[in-house]
C-alpha cells in the first residue's frame, strides 16, 4: 500500500499593527502555530471567527508561541497587537492536527 502524506504544513509571516486586526494568510489546515516574536512587553491578540472583542481573543505575550486547533482554514483567524509595537512581524506555521491518521491507499 503507498503511503500518502495529508499534512500539508506552510510557514509565512505576516504584518500585525495595534490598530486593526488583519486576517491570516489563508491556508487549509486544523490548526495554526503562532510565534509574537517581539522582544518587549507587547501581547499578540488572537481572534477567532469574525470577532475583534478583546474579551473572546487569546493573548500572547511578547516571545511566547500558541497554537490554535479546530479550525478549517488560517484565514478563520485575524491578529493585532494590544500595545506597542505599531507594526511588527508574526510569524505563523499551519498544518493539520499533531499525530493524525494518515491515509493508506
């Protein structure tokens, strides 16, 4: 039986600022790695689906990683810092859920 490998997994980046929340580049995948690589004590808001209230967005703090499952597509998912910086880069990997079954076939 051949092997086939459904874990199509993409890095990108993206520029975030503090103003407005901008969509994640739009990939198919179960869940999304997000990196806030900025060094000071700027926090990364997370928001799911069609949301921008900052009481439903998951925070992540300067340096620190979080992954999102359950979703069907990156683009599901927007971002934009609390604070400073103004702009800066994020840094996103997507691919589907860790340790699927893969499929034989």
């Amino acid at each position: 039986m051949a092997f086939t490998n459904l874990n199509q997994c993409y890095s990108f980046s993206c520029s975030a600022n503090s103003t407005t929340a901008i969509k994640l580049s739009s990939f198919s995948c179960s869940e999304v790695i997000i990196v806030n690589p900025t060094s000071n004590a700027a926090v990364l808001l997370v928001y799911d689906v069609n949301t921008t209230d900052n009481s439903r967005a998951f925070g992540i703090p300067a340096g620190d990683t979080f992954t999102m499952k359950g979703i069907t597509n990156s683009a599901d998912l927007s971002a934009k810092f609390l604070t400073a910086p103004t702009g800066g880069a994020i840094y996103c990997r997507t691919q589907y859920y860790t340790h699927s079954t893969q499929s034989y076939g």
